[in-house]
C-alpha cells in the first residue's frame, strides 16, 4: 500500500510554513465549535500532521481541525450527555479521535476506500448546508461579544436572543467581527493566497493591546498553556460503547471532504491518488490526535488549496505545517490578548462557503429524486440539532428508500427528440438512482446489453439520473473492456456527442 516516499523539497517547507500561519489561528476557532479547550486545536495540529504525512496519497492535502468534524464531535460528545469544559469531555474527545482513527485505519488497511462514496452528493449537500447553518448560530454570541445563553435553549434559540438583545452586544466584539470578516472575504477576492485570518489575527492582538476592553479573550480565564502535548494512553475506555457510533459517522463523513480534495487535485494534475491510503494517514492522524489530548480532525480545503498555491511538492508539505505549530507551542501564550470575537468571525467566514443553498434549490432541476434526499437530510439535520449525525443516518436511510422505490433500469432510446445514432450505435438510456448501492443492478443490464449487442458501440445516456457516485467511470470501463472483445465499446453520452 505504502510505495517509495519522495524526498521532501525546500518548496515544501515554504508552503508547509504558509499553512501553518492560517492554521494556528484556525485551529483555536475549530476547537471551541467542538467545545474543547482552545490550545487542544493547536495539539491537533501538531503531531498528527507530522505522522499524516508519510502515508498520505496526495501531494497537497492538509488534515488537521476542520469545521465539519467539528461539529460532528461537539454533537457526538453533547449527545452522550457530556458538558464542554469538563475533564470528562476533553477525555471523551480523545477518546472519539482514538475510535475515528481506528475506524478509517482498518478501513484503509481492508483496501475499503470505496466508503467514500457511501453517502451520496445530495446527502451530503444537505447535510453540509445544515451543519453550516449551525456552525454560524453557535458563533454569533461570540462574534457579537455575547456571552450569555438562555438555559434550555438550543444553537438556535441563543443565536436569535443574541442577536434580538442589541444591548448585550459588546462594540469592540461587534466591530473586530466585521473587520475579521471583510478582511477574509475581501482578501480572498484579491488572492486566494491573501493571509486574510494571519491579518485578522494581528489586527486582534493590535486592538487588544490598545483598546482597554476588547471584549472577552482568549486566555481568559487561566491562559493558553505554554509546551508541548503529552502523549497518554489513559483514555476512559469504558466509554467505547457510548461513543462508537458518532465515531462511525465522523469517520464515514469527515472523509468524504478529503476524499474529493485529493480527487479534484488529481483530476487536474492528471495523476492518480490511493483512497485506501488516504484512509490509513486519516486514521494514524486521529490515533495520534486522540493520545496527544486532541479531538477528530480531517482534510481541510481551504488549507489543501493554499498549500498547493504555496508551491508544495510532495506530501511531506504537511509534516513541515505540522512542525511549524510544534515549534510555536512553547510560545502559545502570544495569543492570550486576542479577542475571542475574531475567532467566531474566523469560523463565520469560514462556513460561508459550506452554505450552498442554492445547490439544493438547484437540485429539483436534476431530479425529484435528489431534491428530497437533499431536503430531507437538511431538515433532519436542522431539527436534530445537536445530535447532527442523525441527519446524516436519516439521509442514508432515505437513499435505500429511493433506491427501493426508484430502482436503477436501462432501456433503449424512446424519444425522438433525442441525437440520432450513427450505423452500430445505440443509445440506452439509464432510469433511477445511480449509487454505490446501485452498482450490481446496473452492471448486470448493461453487461446484458453489451452481450447482446456484439460490435456495437454503445453511448450510456444517463438524462436527469442522479449521478452521485465518481465509481460510475470505472463501472464503464468495466464494460468497455468486455464489449472490446467483440470490437464493441460503452462510452457515457457526454464523450459521444451527436452525428451532424
């Protein structure tokens, strides 16, 4: 599974460094959507980046705390009845990371990697906007300088008494919020390289230093600890059954998110990347993660995009990221003085990105199908939270569903509006939803129609299918390589385009 590493390059140390400066920032915000501790954010960023790195497929991607594994940890830990802010929780966290690493390094290590593709785009178009929306409640009391919360509300019962009080807000909180934002937002349309949260960042501490009260901030009350993780195997094991199921769900879905960053990059390097590696570096990552006092992490895009922009090379890119903030821990205490509103803006701006709400709008353009799948596991998500992965169970649910009621069937071209077929060509025109649950029905029809259409050249039109599942490709080349024994070929409609 491992083969021969690369030898790290001086352009990876650079921008191993470049990520590093967005990621400690980061890495204090993703920590309090999980509701730990924040200098735990910066633990996950350390060694788990360094023993990530020699096993990871792609050149370019950074794991390390994220916004949606986040979330999924904070409702995990939340769910099973545990506080943030207590010793109990902060063990349950490593403890999850610990039970996520396991699950992604047998998965991995069982040459399993087609799990990404379990959950279909509509699912998780759904529940990503949900969990977006969420994401952006919880941190409006923040940005807003709010501290309180109304006992027995939810994320959004606090969000909508935050902002309905005007005069609970602080100014200082208020305004470094919006800076934070215009920087993030406005840098990016400059550059993406622009270092929109580094620049926040030390607006933060400027502003503190001058301002005598910026609001709340981060090393209240005891302070960032200053040195370096250490490495425990004293978790609450006994807890495995409480929390293995959320772990599950983490590691299913928060690999989803890496999984198609090493994809698109391949894509366009036209080079290929290994998921059942992908999964092993994920898993060693969590593992390391849990021992060093962590919580779950995963592959972040945003980072992975930078670091590739930043001239990265190889994957070693990621140990050096992973060194800088371990050589940056013994001074973490520089970022006692920064207003705590900056990182809530820092995670506000980051989730805009999640909010695709007009991707689901979009989806009963393509299908009635996908619409309900993606509707329905954004409401479930919604109206579940804080226990978000059942959103996500419901929209796997549902999936089966369609799938029983709409199954996938093939068929010959019926309409006459559709392109004319050149001599030995035929049209066959796929019905139904295409996923990873689907595949041995629609392999079975058209290895039937390949049989029975010998020399043929066969163009698969998929119509408004949900096509939900990048598997589909090798499906067809599956089939192109039978049908080539009887100087045949399958090809998708897409790379057939019609007779003049």
């Amino acid at each position: 599974m491992i083969t021969a590493r690369p030898r790290p390059q001086f352009a990876d140390a650079l921008a191993g460094f470049s990520v590093a400066l967005l990621l400690i920032p980061q890495s204090l915000a993703y920590a309090q959507i999980a509701g730990m501790p924040p200098v735990t954010g910066l633990f996950a960023s350390a060694l788990p980046l360094i023993v990530f790195a020699p096993f990871a497929s792609s050149p370019y991607l950074q794991t390390g705390p994220v916004t949606l594994t986040s979330l999924l940890t904070f409702a995990t830990l939340h769910g099973a009845g545990f506080v943030s802010g207590n010793p109990d929780y902060i063990a349950m966290g490593g403890l999850l990371a610990v039970l996520v690493g396991v699950f992604r390094l047998v998965l991995g290590l069982l040459r399993a990697g087609w799990v990404a593709y379990l959950i279909v785009q509509p699912v998780l178009l759904g529940f990503t906007s949900a969990a977006a929306m969420l994401i952006l409640f919880s941190q409006l009391p923040t940005a807003l300088g709010n501290s309180r919360r109304v006992p027995g509300t939810s994320t959004l019962g606090d969000a909508v008494w935050s902002v309905s009080h005007p005069g609970t807000w602080h100014p200082s909180a208020v305004f470094l919020s919006i800076a934070t934002v215009v920087v993030m937002i406005g840098g990016r349309r400059i550059h993406q390289l622009f270092p929109g949260v580094a620049l926040a960042v030390v607006i933060g501490l400027v502003y503190s230093a001058v301002v005598p009260d910026p609001g709340l901030i981060v090393g209240d009350p005891t302070g960032l600890p200053e040195g370096f993780p250490s490495l425990s195997l004293d978790l609450p094991w006994g807890s495995i059954g409480t929390l293995w199921v959320g772990a599950l769900i983490i590691a299913l879905v928060g690999f989803a998110e890496p999984a198609a960053i090493a994809r698109v990059f391949a894509a366009e390097d036209k080079t290929t990347w290994d998921a059942n590696r992908e999964l092993v570096s994920q898993g060693l990552a969590n593992i390391t993660a849990g021992f060093s006092g962590a919580f779950p992490v995963g592959g972040s895009f945003s980072r992975s995009s930078v670091n590739r922009m930043s001239g990265a090379r190889t994957r070693w890119s990621g140990g050096a990221t992973g060194l800088v903030v371990v050589a940056f821990l013994p001074f973490a205490a520089v970022l006692d003085p920064l207003p705590q509103a900056v990182l809530g803006a820092v995670v506000i701006a980051a989730v805009l990105g999640l909010l695709n709400l007009r991707g689901l709008f979009g989806l009963h353009r393509k299908s009635p199908t996908d619409a309900a799948l993606g509707w329905s596991t954004w409401g479930a998500t919604l109206l579940l939270a804080p226990n978000v992965q059942w959103g996500v169970l419901i929209g796997l649910a549902a999936t089966v569903a369609a799938q029983l009621v709409r199954p996938v069937r093939v068929g010959r071209r019926i309409h006459r509006s559709e392109p004319p077929m050149r001599s030995g060509e035929e049209r066959i025109v796929v019905d139904g939803l295409l996923w990873l649950g689907s595949h041995g029905r629609f392999e079975r029809h058209m290895s039937k129609v390949v049989a029975d259409n010998p020399g043929c050249r066969i163009v698969v039109d998929l119509g408004p299918l949900s096509v939900t599942e990048p598997r589909l490709e090798e499906l067809v080349e599956r089939l192109h390589t039978r049908a080539e024994t009887d100087g045949g070929s399958v090809v998708l409609a897409t790379e057939a385009p019609a007779v003049p």
